[in-house]
C-alpha cells in the first residue's frame, strides 16, 4: 500500500520509494529506505502534510510525496510506545553519530 493510504498509530516497514531520482534521494536521505520501520503520528487538519516517527525522529512530507513511499503494515506496538517507554526509563537514545565512540 502507499504511505498516504496509512491511518494514524499504523506502523508500516519501508519497501520501496518511488518518483524522480532526486526525490527519491531526498526522501532516503531523511530516513524513508527499504526495510526502515515508520509510524505515522499525526495528519494536519487539512490532511495535509502527515507527520511520520521514523528512526526515532519527526519528520513531516506531503501527502503527495507519501504516495510515491510503498509499505507494509507490520504488527507492532507504535514506534512513539517505544521512545516513550525508553525515556521514562532512562533510556537515552543515540542522535548523534559523532558523538559515538569506535
């Protein structure tokens, strides 16, 4: 099914992301690849742009351009469940590659 097809609280894995190379290059460089999970968090009031929960970060796109982002449904408790319970627990997530060791 396509992104844009996806209801709130739906958490979906990545297949394929379609359109012009140089979008489709964008929408990768933000997180949307193949086998990445994402959750859609919220839509605005006017269904227009949806906001996605992605490796643990926001990120807001058209719906346009989440029609051209192919996905599976998976089921799973929400992404926005895990961060929630990870920062109650203490649990601090890594955002920062630089700021790992190698």
């Amino acid at each position: 099914m396509q992104l844009a097809q996806a209801r709130i609280g739906d958490v979906m894995t990545v297949q394929h992301v379609g359109g012009e190379r140089a979008f489709r290059r964008r929408l990768m460089e933000l997180g949307l690849v193949p086998g990445t999970r994402v959750e859609l968090v919220s839509v605005a009031p006017l269904g227009d742009p949806v906001e996605l929960l992605v490796r643990g970060a926001s990120l807001s796109i058209r719906r346009a351009e989440a029609a051209c982002v192919r996905v599976v449904a998976v089921d799973a408790a929400p992404l926005s469940d895990l961060v929630d319970v990870a920062s109650r627990s203490g649990v601090e997530l890594a955002t920062d590659c630089a700021s790992s060791s190698p």
